[in-house]
C-alpha cells in the first residue's frame, strides 16, 4: 500500500524539461568552483522529483541576454565578485521577469557578494526566509529552515533572499556551503547524511522554481 501510495505522489509532481545555468562573472572570484555540484543535483532531481532537467549545466555570463533562457541560474565561490552596469541591468530584467538567482557562499564571497546584490535592488534588502517558507516544507521537510553543511566556523547556517511581488527571486545560502554537500563524495569527504541533505534542500530549491 505505501509504495502505491508513493507512487501516485511521483506522478503528481510536475515534469519539465528545462535547462539551468551556472553563473560566470568577474571580479577575480573563483565562479567555477565545485564543478561536480550541479551534475550531480540535477541527477538527484531528474531521480527523485520527476523534472527532466538537462545532464550538463549551461554556463552564462551575467550581461549575457541568454540569461533569460534559464529557470534556474546558480552562482558560488569564495572570493570577488563585481557587476558592471549591463550585468546589473540584466540580471534585474532576469529576477523580475520570472529568473530565478540562487547565490551558494562558499565561504569568503559575503563581504563581496551583498553590495552587488545592492547593486540590482537598491530598495530592496535581504530578508531571513523563516523555517515555515515554502522552500523548506516540500517536497522535503527542515523544519528548522536551512541546513548545515560544510563547517568552517562554528556559525548556524541563514537563508535569506529578495521578493519580488511575495515571491522569492534571489536565494542566498549563507554559512552552508550546500555546494559542498552536492559534489561528488570524494571531493570533500563529507558524510552520507551531510550530503543527502544537501541534495534533498537543493531539490526543494529546484521544486520551488517550477512550482510556484
């Protein structure tokens, strides 16, 4: 009976073919860190959430117009980040077109990453998505909001993002470090239960996108 029942869910959750995109802009900062992240998490929600996302992210430049080709576009590193206007103008059309920005600190991007986020809303401040949001109930719980990941410093892990309209168009995954958590195991020897974490709050993520 529970596996009828699971299955009827599968067949309830929507089925796109999309493409996402992994974010490449300037500054100096290491944009193409954790290479094995988004493969993997798009294997994950290809298996478990019914999407039909492309195997192989697609890498687009901020001031690039194909940008708005993309659901989903995802950004990480560690250091400098800098958009010229065009970048600016462009990712603003993105995120309240529809696009859907979610920034990965991978420890050290912070101090750079908010003023440029600054930079595209200007009246618009970061905001704490509280553990009862959306993107943390379905279609996995954390009923404690966002998880650690990857610890460097002893701080708990925060979620904040901008909104448009009450709808969430830029997430910023501080202190977590999830790209971490969706690379291959080796690359940081994280634990199993670290990582399926990862993978099922990225999965959330990608739910979110196309469902809302």
């Amino acid at each position: 009976m529970k596996k009828i029942f699971y299955l009827l869910f599968l067949l309830s959750l929507p089925s796109f073919s999309q493409e996402i995109a992994l974010l490449k802009y300037s500054g100096g900062g290491d944009w193409y860190a954790n290479p094995t992240s988004l493969p993997n998490l798009i294997q994950f929600c290809n298996s478990n959430i019914n999407t039909r996302i492309k195997a192989k992210p697609s890498t687009v430049e901020p001031g690039n117009p194909d940008l708005l080709s993309y659901p989903f576009v995802h950004m990480t590193g560690h250091g400098n980040v800098v958009f010229s206007d065009t970048d600016v103008e462009n990712l603003r059309n993105y995120l309240t077109g529809g696009g859907f920005l979610h920034i990965d600190d991978n420890y050290g991007m912070d101090q750079y990453i908010r003023k440029e986020i600054k930079k595209i809303f200007p009246n618009n401040n970061l905001i704490e998505i509280p553990a009862n949001h959306p993107i943390f109930q379905k279609p996995f719980p954390f009923p404690n909001g966002l998880p650690k990941i990857h610890e460097h410093d002893g701080t708990r892990a925060q979620a904040f993002g901008i909104f448009i309209e009450n709808k969430l168009v830029l997430l910023y995954t501080y202190e977590c470090d999830l790209g971490d958590g969706w690379e291959d195991a080796e690359v940081h020897n994280d634990p199993l239960a670290a990582r399926d974490k990862a993978l099922k709050m990225g999965a959330n993520i990608i739910n979110y996108i196309f469902t809302n």
